[in-house]
C-alpha cells in the first residue's frame, strides 16, 4: 500500500505491473483506482490493470485474483 500510494493517484488512468507475481500490486492498484474513479465498473477497471509475468502459474494467479474482485 506504501508503494501503491507514491504511484497511484487521481489521475493515474492505467497501472503496468511488470512482474506482477501472484497480482498482489495489481489487486492493491485495482482498489485504489475504484476508490478515485469510483463511476467505473469491474469491467472498465480490469481494463485499466495490466501485468506481466514469465511464469505461468503466477500468471494464472494474478487472473484470478482479479477476477474474484468483483
């Protein structure tokens, strides 16, 4: 959240993770993103939090946990 809170603001329209591991930064982004830009749905926001990762299984973690978010 320390590390979250310095990048992500008001006016931050997309978030890149780029080694995003199981998504944990990518989960933590995808909140404060809706708490500045609350008229956006689940949708919109998954649209807007992107990471990437070389290994597959924390790849498919990181899909999940976002998706569980809404």
């Amino acid at each position: 959240d320390i590390v979250a809170g310095f990048c992500i603001n008001e006016k931050t329209n997309y978030l890149l993770d780029s080694g995003c591991g199981a998504g944990t930064f990518l989960v933590r982004g995808y909140y404060f993103l809706k708490k500045f830009q609350p008229t956006l749905n689940h949708q919109q926001l998954l649209e807007r939090v992107w990471g990437v990762e070389i290994a597959a299984f924390p790849a498919f973690l990181s899909v999940m946990n976002l998706s569980l978010l809404n």
